[in-house]
C-alpha cells in the first residue's frame, strides 16, 4: 500500500524561469491597470436624468446652509444628509477629471490583456468601456 501511496506523490518541483516570472509580473501588472480603469469607468458612470455641474452642486449647498438654521429638527436632519451626499458627489466631480492617467494606461495594456483572458469587443462594452478608448487599443468587433 505504500508503494501505492508514492506513485501518487507530485514530482519534485522545478524553479520556475526568469521568463515565466517577468510574464507572471507583467500579467499582474495589466490585471491591475485594466481593474483600476474599469473601476473608475464604474465610479464615473453617468446617472439617469439631469445632469449636475460643479456650479449647480454649490447652488445647492448655499440653499442648504441658508435654510439649515431656520428649519425643524427633521428637516436638519435631512438638509445635513444631503449636504453630505452632494459634498461627495462634488469630491468625485473633481477626480473624475483624473480618469485620463487611467485611461492612457488601459489603452496600453488593453488588447493584450483581452487576447490573454479571451474577452471579447463586446464584453469590454458590456461592462462600460467606451467605443472610441477600445479602438485606441486596438480592439474592434
């Protein structure tokens, strides 16, 4: 039964290549510039209905500062949410505009990252990439 055991046992295990560990390393370097590009896509998705600006945003704030003191405690209570939500949603305003650092270092890595994993034109549609940065990358239909 031993001898059984044994021919069940891994062979020893050989060190791996300096060329399989730069691909590794450059694997895990296009995982993570593709991940972090698409997640500011997902962060930066634009939202049904009117669109808001910078300037309509601290509009609002002042009307919020204006009328916080002179409202009951339930609507100081919601005026202090909302002015909690829209001071975020002003913060992402501002680091929606850093998306281009991403962007260009997506481009780079894109096609081959796809070609790679076997994802497809329409895949990387489907999850929120643009036309026009696909085909910057070189990735068509």
């Amino acid at each position: 039964m031993v001898s059984h055991i044994l021919t069940y046992m891994a062979a020893p295990k050989t060190p791996m290549t300096k060329a399989h560990k730069a691909a590794l390393a450059v694997g895990r370097a296009e995982s993570r510039t593709v991940r972090d590009y698409l997640e500011a896509v997902r962060r930066n998705k634009p939202k049904r209905g009117r669109k808001r600006t910078p300037d309509s945003i601290k509009k609002r704030l002042t009307f919020i500062e204006n009328e916080f003191a002179e409202s009951d405690a339930i609507t100081q209570l919601k005026l202090s949410q909302e002015r909690l939500d829209l001071a975020m949603e002003l913060a992402e305003m501002t680091t929606a505009q850093q998306i281009g650092p991403l962007e260009k270092a997506f481009v780079k890595v894109a096609r081959s990252y796809g070609e790679r994993n076997g994802i497809t034109y329409t895949a990387w549609r489907e999850i929120g990439v643009d036309p026009a940065v696909l085909k910057k990358a070189g990735i068509t239909r």
